[in-house]
C-alpha cells in the first residue's frame, strides 16, 4: 500500500532534512533512493518495470546523442518505444483488448481461446511512462541533449513528488534542476509547504467527504432518483477536482521546499468558458503531452477541415484510453472529442443567435452563461468516466430527470426533522451515505475551494496577501490545519490517479 495523504507527512520531513544537511553532489542519490523506497512501500517487485524503463531509456537517448543524421536514430527511438508501450499495454490494456476481443468472437458464435494474465496494474505505469517517452521522442528530434548521468536520468523518471500521479514532467524542465546546487530558502520553503498544505485540504477535507456519496450512488445508481444521481455527478465533478489537482499541489510543493520547479497542472478549469479553455487548464502536463506527441505530428490544426475534425478526435480517443482500459473512458475521451468539433462547427451559428437574443460577447451574463454550460457538458462527460460500466453510465444519463417529485419530498421530510446527525435516503432506502451534517460540509467545502481559488487566480491578490502581517497569514493556515484535523473524513481513500 503506497504512502497515503497522511502517511506523506514522516516521510517527507525525513527526506528534506537529509537532503540539506547533504553534500549537494550526492543530493541525487538521495532523492533516487527515496523515489524507489516511495514506490516500493505499494509494490516491491514492480520497481523492476521503472528501472528496465529507466536503462532502456537511458541507453537509447544516450545512443541517438551519438547519431547526427535523424533517420538513422530511428532504430533506437523505435526501441524505447516498443518497450515502453510494449510495459504499458501488457499491464494495463491487455486483459481489456483481450475482452473485447472475446466478446466479438463469441458474437458470431465461435469459441474464444486467448491467453489470459491476471496482473496487478502498477501504480503510476501511465505518468511514468509518457514522461520518459516524451524525452526519448525529444532526444531523437534534436530538441534535446541526452542526459550523461545515469543517476541523474534514473531520478528524472522517478522523482517521488510526482512519480504515480503527475505533473508528466518534460525533461527540458526537470533534468537541468537535478544539476543545480539549491540552498535553503525559507520563501521557497513557506511557499511550497503552503501548497502542501492547501493540496492536503483539498483532498482530506472535500475530496474524501465527497466521495461517500459519490461512491454510494454510482455503485448503485438504480436505487436512486435524479435529484441524487444529479447531486452524486456535481460531488463527483468536485471531488475529482480537488482529488486530483490537490495530489498536484501536494506534488508541486514539495519539490519547491527541495528547491526544484513543477510545471502548473491546474488553473481554475471549472471557471471555464469553452471546452477548449478547459483543457488547458485541466491537468495540463496531460493535456500538452497529447498536443505536442500526438496532436501536432497528426498535422494539428494545419490540415484540411475533416482531417482537423479527425486529429481532435483520435487526440481524445486515445487520451480517455490513457485514462483507463474501460470503454468508459474511451467514451469519456470521444465526447470531448465531439465537444470540440462541434464547437468549431456551431461558432457561426452561436454568434448569430446571441446576436439575435442580445447577448454580447465578452458581457458578464455571457461569460456566466459560457461558464455554465461548459461545466454542464463536462458533468455530463464526468458521468462516463466514474461509471462503473457503460451501461450504468448510460442508465444514469437517461434517469437524471425521473422521480424529482417523489424524492425531494423525501429529502425534504428529513431536512425538516433538522436533526444534523440523520442520513439522507432516497425513496427506495438506499442510503446517500451522508448525514444532514455531512452535507453541509461538502458544500461549504465546495464554496470555500471555489472562492479561494477564484481569488487566488488573481495575481495581484495574492501579492496583496503575501504582504499581509504574518499574523494574519498565520491565522488562515491554522483555519487549514484545524480543518484538517477537526473536518477530514475518516472514509479517507487513496488519490483517484494513483490507478492511472
């Protein structure tokens, strides 16, 4: 079982007091023997997969540095691919092509005899793998020297920050970091444990507390009307917000108290007004991966109307299967496909219907109304990806409306007994999983990460608050960590893209 939320914390102070009381020439050694601990403490034997990643890699970039002319470094970036990809699929695709396989064979009434494994997936396969593939592909095109110190290279794949979830580091950013000679900071520092600890509420305080309801209605979702499958895709949405982009904060924190830069992986995606602007504020190392190694070398948007159409497809298609081996996801990845072309397709008409009902471009109605309708679209999209099956993920979409009446009436006797303590059921006596009180912290959660993100967003507010009296600041920090302390659910589970 890898390290927790909370488990985090001895660990981490460990490695940053060795790490300055350290000679800096060994300060690497160091962090590789503590990413390889952090790793082993899940899953022992896997490291193995990480370091023939990590020699194959090394060994091939290394080998395409010797080579001027490009062609003839092909061999070598085919290598690395395969064997990367080759991990990947066999850990995390394999069983679900296989499936699929058998359920086209039997349909037309033949018998199926494929192989079958029945492996673990390793944590972290999909972001440590992308991240090392992204230097090989690099290394090959010339936009980057490959990296000499087989130490260094070592740490590059598996820095513990970011190893199972992220930020996808680009070698261009991190390697040079490695081979400098950082000392303590204290604003570095305070910097990056209030990070840390901002990415900590997020996820013990709202992500955990959503997720009860999240998990009670979505493992069941007949037993429940549209109030509370509505109710259980708006937690959702949040809770993989805060879930995900808290681990990323969590992340980025850590590695800047070290004196090391993270790329951004968040910035205030649900304040979106379009799909596109979604993206690039929705886990962004993962979204830039795809534009720059897939999109792009597919021709991007430098091609004929349809083959534009179909690069953002095939993009998104294969970004829902990078997600996980479910055709849940792949739908989840083609709706935001789809989402796309079809805001291309639709800007005329758009503009001239909100020309004709009045509404000006770049007003403050319009922006909310933008703001949401992008969030609506992405809920509906959140639908696929939490679903357990495609056939629950469609019994949600077309029940979301059904027994309102009957059910807010239930909802709404057990609000009026204003006994904090009660559960909320819905009218079949499945339970939400949540009490009154329960309730009311998931949305004053919801409201105060809303509030101090949009806030934070602001460049000039957070100079402002930097200036404030260090009692002041202190206060806000305490307001954290007595959250922490007094309001993190106790249903604490493991950071949702450590299966990815």
């Amino acid at each position: 079982m890898l390290f927790n939320s909370l488990e985090f914390l001895w660990f981490f102070p460990t490695v940053i007091l060795l790490y300055f009381i350290m000679r800096p020439q060994y300060r690497w050694a160091l962090l590789l023997v503590a990413s390889y601990y952090f790793y082993m403490a899940w899953k022992p034997e896997y490291i193995l997969l990480i370091v023939i990643s990590t020699v194959i890699d090394y060994y091939c970039g290394r080998k395409m540095g010797e080579i001027e002319e490009k062609k003839k470094r092909r061999p070598y970036l085919y290598a690395s691919l395969l064997s990367n990809l080759g991990i990947l699929f066999t850990f995390k695709y394999f069983g679900f092509f296989n499936d699929s396989l058998r359920t086209v064979v039997e349909s037309f009434g033949a018998t199926y005899h494929g192989p079958t494994f029945d492996l673990i997936l390793p944590m972290g396969i999909s972001f440590y793998t992308f991240q090392t593939l992204s230097y090989s592909v690099d290394v090959y095109n010339g936009n980057l020297k490959p990296e000499k110190h087989f130490g260094i290279f070592a740490l590059f794949v598996s820095f513990f920050p970011q190893l199972v979830a992220g930020p996808i580091e680009r070698a261009s950013n991190l390697l040079p970091q490695f081979h400098k000679v950082f000392r303590f900071e204290s604003a570095r520092v305070n910097s990056g444990l209030r990070q840390m600890l901002w990415g900590m509420f997020k996820k013990v305080v709202v992500a955990d507390r959503l997720a009860v309801l999240v998990n009670s209605v979505y493992n069941d979702p007949t037993e429940f009307g549209g109030i509370s499958l509505m109710l259980a895709t708006f937690f959702f949405a949040f809770q993989i917000y805060c879930d995900f982009s808290g681990y990323s904060d969590i992340a980025i924190g850590a590695a800047r108290v070290m004196g090391y830069d993270l790329m951004t992986n968040f910035r205030t995606p649900y304040f979106s007004k379009s799909i596109s602007e979604f993206w690039k504020r929705w886990h962004i190392s993962l979204s830039t991966w795809f534009r720059d190694y897939v999109y792009i070398p597919m021709g991007g948007n430098r091609v004929v109307k349809w083959r534009w159409y179909y690069n953002l497809l095939i993009t998104f298609l294969v970004s829902g299967l990078w997600h996980g081996a479910n055709w849940t996801f792949v739908i989840w990845g083609g709706l935001h496909g789809f989402y796309l072309v079809a805001s291309i397709l639709l800007a005329p008409l758009r503009a001239k219907t909100n020309k004709l009902i009045g509404l000006k471009e770049g007003s403050g109605l319009m922006k909310t109304v933008d703001v949401l309708m992008v969030f609506s679209l992405v809920c509906l999209g959140w639908i696929f990806f939490r679903a357990n099956t495609v056939q629950d993920a469609f019994y949600i979409c077309s029940h979301l409306f059904s027994g309102i009446g009957a059910e807010m009436a239930a909802y709404w006797e057990v609000l009026k007994v204003a006994q904090i303590s009660l559960y909320l059921e819905s009218t079949t006596g499945a339970s939400l999983g949540m009490t009154i009180w329960d309730l009311f912290l998931a949305f004053s959660g919801i409201g105060f990460i809303c509030v101090v993100e949009y806030i934070m967003s602001k460049n000039e507010v957070m100079q402002r608050f930097n200036r404030l009296p260090v009692w002041i600041k202190w206060s806000f920090y305490w307001v954290l960590i007595y959250s922490i302390i007094f309001f993190r659910s106790f249903s604490s589970s493991e950071f949702i893209y450590f299966q990815f």
